[in-house]
C-alpha cells in the first residue's frame, strides 16, 4: 500500500504535511527561512531545527536520538549556505502508530524513522525550502529463519506482519537520495555483512527508480506485490501539489 | 508564457532540450526562482513546482506557490513599520524575519527637517532597493529615476488581507494573472486596492462594509481559484450585498 498524504494544510505555518503509512500517522510542520537567535546564527549556513514530539507524553532520548538523525540527513540535503544566517525548523508530531508496535519486540525508534522522514521531506516541500535533491526512505526487517536457510526480507513490513515474523533478527532503515545515493543507514540486530548487503538492495529496489527502466508516470510493480515505488509515489504527491496550485489557470 | 506542465522534484536536471530556445536579441540564460547552476553546464532545480520558461527573455523559472516570502529585489511590498531607529525605519515584510530597512528621506520631497513621522505598525507601499542573502533588505517609497512619489508612501484607511503569494504575483501581473473582479466591481463602485507582492492585500472601500466584501470576495477568488464565470458571479453577489 503507497503511503498517503496530505500537503500545506495548516494555514499558519509555511509548509506542513500529514503522512499516513501502515498505520502510522505523523504531522509534520516547516517554518523557514525565519530569524535565528544570535547563539544559533551560523555565518554562512542556515541552522536547522528538528522538534519530534511522540504521540502520547513528553519528549524522551528516543525523540532526541531521532531529532539528531533527522538533523544530520536534512541538513545535508537543504541547500543551508543559499540561506545563510536564518532558522528552518522543522516540527514532527506523532499523531498514532499502530497497536501491535510496542508487542513487535524491534527497535521502535527504526520503525517510526522512515515515517519521520518522509513527513519532513514533504513540509520541507511544501514549505519551498531550496533542497538539493529529495529523500525516500524504507524499513528492512530480516527475521531469523528457523532451518539453517537464510530468511527473506521482510521490506517495509506492518506492525502485524512484523508480529507475525517474530522473531526478528535485524532491522534495518536505509534512505537514499534522488539520485540513488544513501544517505542514511540505521541497523539494529545481529547480522552478516551479506544480510546487510541484501537488505541494502532490497531497500534500493523500493526507493530509487530503476534504471533505463519504464518512464515516470506508468506505476511500476516492484516484486509484482507491493506496487509501489517510492520514488515514483513522491513524484505524485508533488504533481498533485502542481495542479492544485495551477488550476486557475483551467479554471472558468 | 509557455506553459506546459513539467512537474518538478528538487535536484531533477533540466534537460538542454526543456530550457528555451533564445528567439529574441538576449543570448544568455536567465534562471529564475527555483533553479541553480551548477557548473559547468547542469542546471537543476531546488524547489517542487512546475516548469515555466519564456523563449523571448530566454528565463527558466519554476512557477510554485507555497512557503514563505523572500524578498527579491523591484518588488513591490507593503510592508509594517516597526520602529525608527537612527536613520531609517525597521520594517517587517513578514513575520519572524530580519526587518527591513526604510530610509526616513527615501519619501517623495522628504528632506532633512520634513522627514515623515511614523507610529508603530503602520503599514507602507513601498519597492525592495536590494536584497541579497548576505545583507538586510532595503526599501524605498520613491522611483529612484524620477523622485516622485508613484503612489508608494503610507498607506491609509481601509483593511489589510492576507493573500497567497501566487495571488498576489497573478494580482500584480494585470490581465496575464486572470483576476476580472475588480474591473468588474469597479464599474459600478469605487475603492482602492493595494497588492503587496509579500502576501498582502489592502483594501480601501471607502465603508467598512464594502472594504470587507471586496478583501473577502478576493480572498475566496484565492483560495477556490475562481475563474472567470465564477468571478463574474462573485461580483454580482458582492454588488447586491452593497
């Protein structure tokens, strides 16, 4: 199932999105560029905040672990020195996840991560941050196969598949830029290189658009089941976007 | 204007074919919002939006209408006094950004002793002098090449309204932009509007009455993207409420 979303729908902020994937919910919220407090401003560099606030209480590690890996991939893909001396800031809120997520027994901040990211990805978008190239982003999970045969990756699985698939050896999150780059790589669980290795290509399948393959409208099946390439997915979040702000110019 | 709808995605290369072809005199290219060079020879995009280019200036530019203001230099704003400080008044163009700065004698016939007197918040038309990203931007309310006035200055009376930035660049645009219903309303009452390319909208009807219709008839011409039938329709319902 293709992730579903919502584009610009809070009129206060300057871009926002709403994600909603497998049961996960997430409302993301872009100000920028705006003023810097004087101990943030960086001479040449836009400073970027991350806020990742959890669905239920207050902030915990967990959301500064993620606060600081969500730092770390936007700032290298935001155009910072184009907006030098100014504050993007970026606000995550976790509206729901699913019910099995805590009862899956694998790192739930791996599990959240690509959500969070593509929520961000999609206010910076909304918000006309200058980007240099765009993210997608998926979950891996390799469970441990019982028979001494090497088990199938599970890719971008739901809560009740993973609860199904327990238990889970690894898990393991890759993001990749538009041009096939990753730029992010998160792994939890024991695993070989190989696994890994498989694990990457099973994520790079999803994410990135294949080579010399099918042109960019005709939906191309990935593995004939999950139908959905992510890159493919954004391109039509973004043309619905388009129209919706070009239809006055059709409009009678 | 060529408009095809070519949707794009930052970091997308434009292709050496989807860039204009130059017809006119300019041999250079021109890159507009939304698009950057990197050398030697690749242009590709920053922002999602769409593609617009223009064969007879030789542009490229990406049409989008999402996301904050930023101010560019020849636009025309209006901009919120903030306070005078020194030499000039610090303006806000948009809230939580650096001010702007308005020189006290950048009015038409200011001179040292007739310097105008502004209190807080008042709202000014003014043209973007400069604007870059390593300075403040500057302001100005008269045309530098004729030092007269051509209505920038203090602006008085009626409301302001808050508009999408792409309304405001249709508004300003004249007939291109697609707006009809102030030609239309203005066959039968007068007022006064004032465009801010920075989101700003200033509307002077003359009664607090026709100030609303007007700013919210605009405003709802914004956000359902009426054309031209549904404006005609609008205006007839703003003149009957009158």
């Amino acid at each position: 199932m293709a992730p579903e979303a919502i584009l610009s729908h809070l009129h206060r902020a300057d871009g926002s999105a709403t994600y909603t994937h497998n049961g996960y919910c997430v409302i993301g919220a872009v100000n920028g560029p705006i003023e810097v407090q004087r101990r943030d401003e960086m001479p040449e560099e836009a400073t970027v905040e991350v806020n990742v606030r959890p669905a239920v209480g207050v902030g915990s590690p967990k959301e500064r672990h993620l606060e600081t890996l969500l730092h770390n991939t936007l700032r290298s893909i935001i155009l910072t020195r184009s907006i030098p001396r100014t504050l993007v800031q970026i606000t995550l809120q976790v509206r729901s996840l699913p019910e099995e997520e805590i009862s899956t027994g694998v790192n739930t901040t791996l599990t959240l991560l690509p959500h969070i990211l593509h929520t961000a990805l999609l206010a910076l978008l909304s918000a006309s941050i200058p980007l240099s190239t765009v993210l997608t982003s998926t979950l891996i999970a390799i469970p441990s196969a019982p028979n001494a045969r090497p088990a199938t990756p599970l890719v971008s699985p739901t809560a009740p598949e993973l609860l199904r698939a327990k238990p889970i050896r690894s898990v393991h999150v890759f993001a990749f830029a538009g041009d096939g780059r990753m730029l992010l790589n998160e792994s939890d669980g024991v695993f070989s290189f190989e696994e890994w290795d498989e694990a990457a290509e099973a994520a790079e399948e999803v994410c990135c658009k294949e080579e010399g393959g099918v042109g960019l409208g005709e939906g191309v099946d990935v593995d004939g089941k999950e139908g959905t390439n992510l890159e493919i997915w954004l391109r039509e979040v973004v043309k619905r976007k388009v129209e919706l702000e070009q239809r006055w110019k059709s409009a009678r | 204007m060529a408009t095809s709808l070519t949707v794009v995605l930052p970091g997308d290369e434009i292709l050496q074919d989807a860039l204009p072809t130059p017809t006119g005199k300019k041999k250079t290219l021109t890159l507009g919002p939304g698009l950057r060079h990197i050398p030697p020879n690749t242009i590709a995009t920053t922002i999602a939006g769409a593609l617009a280019t223009d064969n007879r200036k030789n542009a490229a530019w990406i049409e989008f209408n999402s996301g904050r203001y930023i101010p560019t230099t020849g636009d025309l704003v209006i901009a919120t006094v903030q306070g005078s400080a020194g030499e000039s008044f610090n303006c806000l163009l948009s809230p939580n950004t650096p001010p702007a700065a308005l020189p006290h004698l950048a009015f038409e016939g200011a001179t040292r002793k007739t310097r105008p007197q502004f209190p807080p918040n008042t709202l000014v038309y003014a043209r973007i002098v400069s604007a870059g990203k390593d300075s403040a931007p500057e302001l100005t309310c008269v045309e530098p090449s004729t030092g007269k006035g051509d209505g920038l200055g203090q602006v008085k009376g009626g409301m302001g309204f808050k508009i999408s930035l792409g309304m405001a660049r249709r508004m300003l645009a004249g007939s291109k932009g697609g707006i009809t219903l102030p030609e239309m309303l203005g066959q039968k009452v007068g007022f006064e509007i004032t465009v801010g390319r920075n989101g700003i909208l200033h509307v002077d009807g003359g009664s607090v009455k026709a100030t609303l219709a007007i700013g919210r008839a605009l405003q709802e011409i914004d956000e359902q993207a009426l054309g031209e039938k549904a404006q005609k329709k609008l205006a007839e319902g703003v003149l009957k409420s009158l």
